[in-house]
C-alpha cells in the first residue's frame, strides 16, 4: 500500500474500500456486519425524487379522500361531451317528428272540445255550401266523413286546434291544425295515404294524416279573362300534411264538371295545381264560425 507515503491519496484508497460495519448481517469473522460501498449509497438526487414521488403520491391520496380525483374528472367531462353529443342529435330531428311532439304535447295540454269559450267552425264546400258531416253524428273511431247540408249540428262543427313551432312562429295562413269534431271530441284524419283515402274521425292523436292547412291557389296570368295580374282569383283548398301537401281534402264527384252531390263522401285527393282545374270545385273549402254564419246569404 502507499497509503503510509502519500496521506492524502491513502486517504482516498481507503475511503474507497473501507467497509462499513453492521449488525443486521453476520460475517465470516463472527462480527455482525453489512457490507455497503459508498458507490451503493442513494446520491442526493435519488433523494430528491424520492421526495417529489412521495408528495405526489399524498396529493393523490387527498383527492380520492375528497371524492375528486383525476379520474372522476375524466368522468365528468365525457358525461358533459356526450350531453353536449345527444343535445346536437337531438336538434337534427325531422321537422315532422318535431310537430307532432309540439302536437301531442298541445292535445295534452288542451282541455277537451265542450267548452264555451272554445271557437267552432263549419268546414264549407265553397261551392255547394255544405259542409263536412261526421256520418249519423257517430262517435266511434273510422266514422266516415260525408258532405251535408248545414243544419247547425254538433257532428258539423269543428275547433281548429292550431299548432305552430316553437320561438319560429309562421304565419297564421301557414299554420297546420286538428280538426276536432265538436259531438265526439275526436279529429278528422286522412284513413290512409294514397288518392282516394276516406276523412275519417279518430282519436286525436297528432300525426300526419290528422294535420291541415289552407292554401291558397291563385289564377295565373293565362286565366285571367283581362290577361291582366289577378289580385281577387283565388280558391283556397285544405292540404293534408302527409306528403307536404301532395294531397288535400276532396269531395267526391262523379257528375264533373258538375259540384259534388248531398252525401258525397270525402277523400283525400291530389291538390289542384291550377285555378281552372275541372275538380277545382270537390277541393275549395272555407272556415265559417258558427257565430256569423247567415244562411241563406254568402258565406263569409
């Protein structure tokens, strides 16, 4: 060894090989030691992170304790995306869904035809001057639906239920409805979808063959006499809102070109397109009230 020759590198060889003594392992002499270089001894930067793994392990700790940790945030913000999700398929819902939701909803909320204070109205063929008729004032659903003379009955009357959407509102003309019949509480419907269908009663329920609309159908440039614009030329027919309009209330008439007979069923049928079409009298109709009409003079 050189050890005794330079004090300060003997120094050095010793510190390095020396060997620390301890009672938790036996030697071979007998002597309880263990031996630790100072290579194996932790370094202060494996301190260090001991520490920093140690804090955030009790970090962790307190917020599970709190009932908040990292995954019940997690949890929370995909609850919050797919509420967010559902919201967004929620408002690409077919307007036809959405009506007649607005439809139930309404019939839910409207108390039952048989109040005063509820309006009625006659639904009049404008060219014969009769009106539609639940057949022999039957109550029952798939009750068929005639034209009548007026004679001022419950089975002629009708509330007109409108319904529009909600924060849009459309124009009053533009509006769809139930007809409810005024004796059994119950609406006109198209019994099927197809040209020919009969008006029945059934119960209200909302869908789309129990939905109506005016719609006016004015002369064109061609049919007026003066070829002149026509501002007074117009017929207004109930469209059913099946098919957007494709088919409308219609008498049935097989005297054309004459007007439909007393006790003529009614039907769904293709709208007119035209003024001057040869059935345009089987699908002209007007909304009376019953308060103001006068007949004999001209319905209003």
């Amino acid at each position: 060894m050189t050890g005794h020759q330079d004090f300060n590198t003997g120094t050095k060889v010793l510190r390095r090989c020396i060997q620390v003594p301890d009672i938790r392992q036996p030697s071979k002499t007998g002597i309880d030691v263990r031996m630790r270089s100072r290579r194996a001894q932790p370094t202060r930067i494996d301190a260090r992170r001991q520490m920093v793994q140690s804090r955030r392990r009790n970090q962790r700790s307190r917020r599970c304790r709190s009932g908040w940790g990292i995954e019940s945030g997690r949890v929370a913000t995909e609850v919050a995306m797919n509420a967010d999700r559902s919201a967004f398929r929620s408002s690409k819902t077919r307007f036809v869904v959405s009506l007649t939701l607005w439809a139930t909803a309404a019939l839910a909320a409207a108390p039952q035809a048989a109040s005063a204070d509820v309006p009625y109205f006659y639904v009049v063929n404008s060219g014969t001057r009769m009106m539609a008729e639940v057949l022999a004032r039957r109550t029952d659903d798939g009750a068929p639906v005639v034209l009548w003379p007026h004679y001022g009955g419950p089975s002629q009357q009708f509330s007109v239920q409108r319904l529009s959407r909600p924060g849009n509102p459309e124009p009053f003309q533009e509006q769809w409805f139930l007809l409810r019949a005024r004796h059994s509480g119950k609406c006109l419907k198209t019994n099927g979808f197809r040209s020919g269908a009969a008006i029945v009663q059934d119960t209200c329920s909302g869908d789309a063959s129990q939905l109506w609309r005016l719609r006016a159908v004015g002369m064109t440039a061609a049919e007026c006499p003066t070829r002149a614009p026509c501002v007074v030329g117009r017929r207004t027919v109930l469209e059913n809102y099946h098919d957007r309009g494709r088919r409308c209330l219609d008498a049935a008439n097989g005297q054309l070109p004459g007007p439909p007979e007393q006790g003529a069923g009614l039907q769904a049928w293709d709208c007119i397109a035209r003024f001057s079409a040869p059935n345009a009298a089987n699908q002209e109709w007007e909304l009376v009230d019953v308060q103001v009409w006068d007949a004999p003079f001209v319905v209003r």
